[in-house]
C-alpha cells in the first residue's frame, strides 16, 4: 500500500499553473450564477458571440462544439443528439491534436450515491467508446466518474435532473 | 484518543445485595412489541456541582432520545436526594409515577480522576438494580455519561445499548454544485464533532473497522477515485490496493482483515476483497453490470450486495467467496446500498419507488419486506450496534442539502441528529468492549 503524503497546496498550485483549469471552473460558476436551468453549451447561456471565441480555444470548443451530452434516466446510451455533439468534438480534436481530454461522467441525484459513481462511470465509458469510433485516439483520453456529486443545475425537479445526467469533455493541456 | 481500559467498573452494594435479581424486578421493557409506552423514569441530578449535573442531564437525554424512556420533569420531585448512598422514600417517586428512578455522585479524586456512581432503583419493588461507578479523566465526561445510560437500557431492556458510540460521516457545506465535503466523526448525539479531513477533494461513504479504530472512505484525491484506509489515532492514510480503475463502496469484513468494495472497469462494476495483511486481492463477482454496495453478514459467511444485472438495482446474496448469487429483493422499484444488522436477522436497505426514496428491512432471504419512512430522498441507512435503531440520511425538496436522522427499527421515534451543516453518509460505530 502507498502512504499519502501530497500536502493540499501542492494540487492548488497545479490548479494555478493550468489556465484552462481555472477556465472550466469560471465557466460553471457563471452559468451557476446566471440561471439554474440554462447550461454553458450554447452561447447565449454565456452571452457571448459565437464569432468571440479564437478557434482552437478551450472558449471555441465549449461554445462552437458543445462540450457536454446528456443522458436519459439511468441510461448510458448515446443518443441521436448526443451522437451529433461528439462527432462535432472528434472533427475538432482532430484538427487540434495537441489537447488530451478527460470525459466526465455524471448522474442526477435520484439514485443512490454509490450506484451513480457506477453509472457516470458507465457514461464516461460510453462516451469514450463513441467518440474511440470517431477516430479520437485512446491515447488522448481518460475519463473520471463524479456520480452525482457534481451537480451544474441545482433545482429538485426533472428540468434540473436532465441537465446533470451528463458526460462533459474536458480539455487538458498537450496530448500525449 | 480514548483506551479502551481507561475506565474502571466497579459494582456497587448496596445493604448487602448486589442486584436485585432479575425474577424480582418489575421494571422492564420489551422492545419488541413495537411502538411501547416509554417508561417513566425519573433522572435526578447527580451529586455534586456543575458537571455531576452535566452527566447525568446527557443520561436523561440518551434514554429520551431512545424513544423506549420518558424522564420526568424534575419540577415534579417530591424527595431531594441528599445522600446517594441511602435508600430513596419510594412512596415519593410512586406517586409521581416514577417506575424507575437514577441517583448518582461525581466527585474528583486526588489524582485528577473523575469517580461517577449511580444507582438504578426500581421504585415499585423498592429495590436497587443496578449500582455501578466508574474512574476517568474529567474530558471524558460526556462518555460516562453514555456509559451510565447503556448500563441503564441494558438493565431495563435486556438488550445492549448504544449511547456509547460514534458516528463517522460526510459534513458538507458550500452551494450544491461546489460543496465541500469533508470526513466527520460525532458522538452518536451529535456531540465532540470534529473533521477528519480538510481537503478539496470529494470523499464520500466512511465505514468504521470493527475496532473503532479505522475508517475505509472513498476519496478523489489526485483525480483518482479510489478506496482509502484512515487511522483515526494518527491520521496516516492510505491506498487500498492497487487497482487498474476506480474503486468504491469498500466496508471491512466483520474480523477486520479484510475490505470489501467495487472496482469499476469500463461501464462495469464488480465486486472485490483485498486482504489488508497479505495484499492478495480476490474478485468475488464477474458480471457487465454494476455489482455494488456490498455488506458481510456478521458471521462474515455472506455479503448482500446490489446489482443492476436484472435490469434494475436489486439486492443479492452470495456466500463470501462468491458462491451462490441469489437475488432475494423482488417487490416495485429498485432496491440499493444493503445494510446486513449486526444481530444477522435483517438487511437495511434505500428503495426507489414511485418517485420516493424510503429506507427499509428485510429478512436475508428477501421475506417479511418492511419500510420504515418515505419520502423524497431517504438513503443510506447504517445499524446502531445493538440492531434496534438505524441511521440514514434524508433531503427534503428544496432543502439545499442532506441532514442525518435515525428511526427506531420499529419504524417510530424518528429523530434529527443535530450536525452544524449538511450532513450524509453516516456510519454507526460498533460498540466499544
């Protein structure tokens, strides 16, 4: 067994030192802010222009491509709408080849928590497998499953529920 | 931290007999009926001084928090104990109806110590049943004080208690969609709590080791979700194996050797155990579903768990070494996150139906389905040591975040544990030998 002993400053320095990080992060906190349903895959829920954003920006991927699909109850299958947003983000990995990505997988909160760490997982998966089936390297991916604990809406009713049913495509910094 | 010899137990005489014996007493409780009258029993302060006082208002409040006493106001006394040692005038405590009656003295040894006697009288046979006293650092006062109500229930109920335990959990703050979660652990009523953990890291699903002494979690530390060990005396952490994925719902085996937990492989989760001594890890489960939330009978011979192999999560049996899986939830909805009771008769469970969350019991082979409470969201419930009280945690709607409530087996006495913010995931401590 390994011992632990990485202080905590340690990863907030590596959060510091990572700009598309910090990005991410002030992305959700002004969707958060600004509305409780509307979600940081369409330019108008940030109120920017489409034209803002510089291609090949994390702001490009996020708001030109769609970052995000999401998921029926209980379900890991990727759907028709789902299908078009990934192809959009293989046809965009590829033409930026230098960005990694981490898939992040989601549930709502009607479950129990260690089942949804489960189903994200199961999400991610998917997602992976999809988007492995458009030409994205495996070497370019990983994925993490947050379950439910990572909720962008925050509402008690299925408006809110549907939006955290997710799998989010994060950008890293260069790929391997 | 606290030793397990750190208190002394003397039984105290009292005119020459030690115990009433138990043909004699009429006092008792049989817990088994349900929903019983709470039993009248009366608490007088302790002697002498703040902190005698202190311990036993904690006595009174455990007995009234079980739901099986109901303590007297002390306005209707008629006799003020002035000497602990003699016997009470039962005729004043009768009349009040006082079926039961706690007399104690706290003093302070030369050395520091602190010396707690009390008395358990049973007014209407005018007899003493219980008399025990205890020595212990001053700090500890809250634990005697526990100490002396699980005496108590024991005494009346013919069932161990469980004031004398902890409560391991994840205290939560911050905003539903950045909340910070940190490990807890409390005085089984809410008490001396205090964090474990001060990270930004999620960590989620603490369990106690047998011994108390430490806890198996689950934490994304490093971006990497995986099964922890903590030692509650030293605060050393570490890695639970070394897995190709994540890993999560670990419990320990009743003998302590072993964790118990899920290993998630691309969209499948099964379930594993890792023997802490000699590090061989054995895959129990071999399924493309998620095989979860695994829990050993306490006989360690079997482990519930939950499946969605069926279709939806429903609850199964197999022996310890994998043998036998048998699915033994069958009713509407989806059954998750089983509990196996520390007596072996029934496994606690979160069920989904209809839109609610209700927490409930069955027997091992899936009979005798019972709910205990319903609502929007009830999960994860957690045994008291004794098998009669469970710990789970609810969300209203609109309510922002969790808080941790418990419910008499029984379905009744349901009760909020008092935490300073959002609260989930609680594990109940055994009992301290």
């Amino acid at each position: 067994m390994s011992r632990i002993d990485a202080p905590a400053a340690s990863r907030m320095q590596t959060i510091a030192r990572n700009p598309v990080m910090l990005a991410l992060v002030m992305t959700l906190a002004v969707a958060g802010c600004a509305s409780k349903k509307n979600l940081p895959n369409d330019a108008a829920g940030l109120g920017l222009g489409a034209g803002a954003a510089t291609p090949g920006s994390q702001q490009d991927f996020t708001v030109n491509v769609g970052d995000r699909i999401f998921f029926d109850t209980d379900s890991s299958s990727i759907r028709a709408d789902a299908q078009a947003t990934l192809a959009r983000q293989a046809q965009w990995l590829a033409k930026y080849p230098n960005y990694a990505i981490t898939i992040e997988g989601h549930a709502d909160e009607r479950g129990t928590r260690e089942y949804n760490l489960a189903l994200g997982a199961r999400r991610a998966a998917a997602t992976r497998e999809f988007l492995a089936g458009q030409g994205v390297p495996a070497n370019r991916m990983r994925t993490i499953s947050y379950g439910k604990e990572k909720p962008v809406a925050v509402c008690d009713d299925i408006s809110c529920w549907s939006q955290n049913r997710r799998a989010v495509t994060v950008l890293g910094g260069a790929g391997s | 931290m606290l030793r397990r010899n750190f208190l002394r137990l003397v039984t105290l005489m009292f005119a020459g007999a030690l115990f009433a014996a138990p043909a004699n007493a009429v006092v008792e409780i049989d817990i088994n009926k349900g929903n019983v009258e709470p039993l009248p029993i009366a608490v007088t302060d302790f002697l002498q001084g703040e902190l005698a006082q202190k311990i036993s208002d904690v006595v009174a409040a455990d007995l009234k928090r079980s739901g099986l006493f109901a303590p007297i106001d002390k306005g209707a006394f008629i006799e003020k104990i002035a000497n602990p040692d003699a016997a009470p005038r039962f005729e004043d405590w009768k009349v009040i109806n006082a079926q039961a009656l706690v007399i104690g003295r706290v003093t302070q040894e030369g050395d520091g110590r602190l010396k707690a006697e009390f008395r358990l009288w049973d007014t209407f046979a005018g007899q003493q049943m219980l008399g025990q006293q205890f020595y212990t650092q001053p700090e500890n006062w809250r634990r005697v004080a526990h100490i002396i109500a699980d005496a108590i229930y024991e005494r009346i109920t013919g069932e161990k208690g469980y004031f004398d335990t902890r409560i391991v959990y994840v205290a939560e703050s911050g905003p539903k969609n950045a909340r910070k979660r940190q490990l807890a652990i409390m005085d089984q009523d809410g008490f001396n709590a205090r964090a474990l953990t001060n990270s930004n890291d999620i960590v989620l699903t603490p369990r106690f080791s047998p011994n108390r002494q430490e806890i198996t979690y689950m934490s994304f530390e490093n971006q990497q979700p995986r099964v922890y060990l903590l030692q509650l005396e030293t605060g050393q952490r570490e890695v639970v194996g070394n897995f190709p994925g994540m890993t999560f719902a670990p419990r320990f085996s009743p003998d302590g050797q072993r964790v118990i937990m899920s290993l998630q492989q691309e969209g499948n989760a099964n379930i594993y155990t890792m023997d802490l001594r000699s590090r061989t890890t054995t895959r129990l489960t071999n399924t493309n579903a998620i095989d979860t939330s695994p829990s050993y009978s306490p006989d360690g011979a079997r482990v519930v768990f939950e499946s969605d192999r069926g279709g939806k999560q429903q609850l199964y049996v197999m022996g310890a070494d994998g043998s036998g899986q048998t699915r033994i939830s069958f009713g509407d909805g989806s059954y998750s996150t089983p509990v196996w009771s520390p007596r072996g008769d029934l496994i606690a469970f979160t069920k989904q139906s209809g839109g609610k969350f209700s927490i409930g019991v069955m027997k091992p082979d899936g009979s005798g389905e019972r709910i205990l409470t319903t609502g929007f969201h009830n999960e994860g419930p957690t045994w008291a040591p004794n098998g009669r009280v469970l710990m789970f945690f609810r969300q209203n709607a609109g309510a922002g975040g969790p808080q941790l409530y418990s419910i008499d087996l029984t379905g009744y006495n349901e009760q909020q544990i008092q935490t300073q913010g959002f609260a989930s995931d609680p594990a109940w401590s055994p009992l301290m030998e």
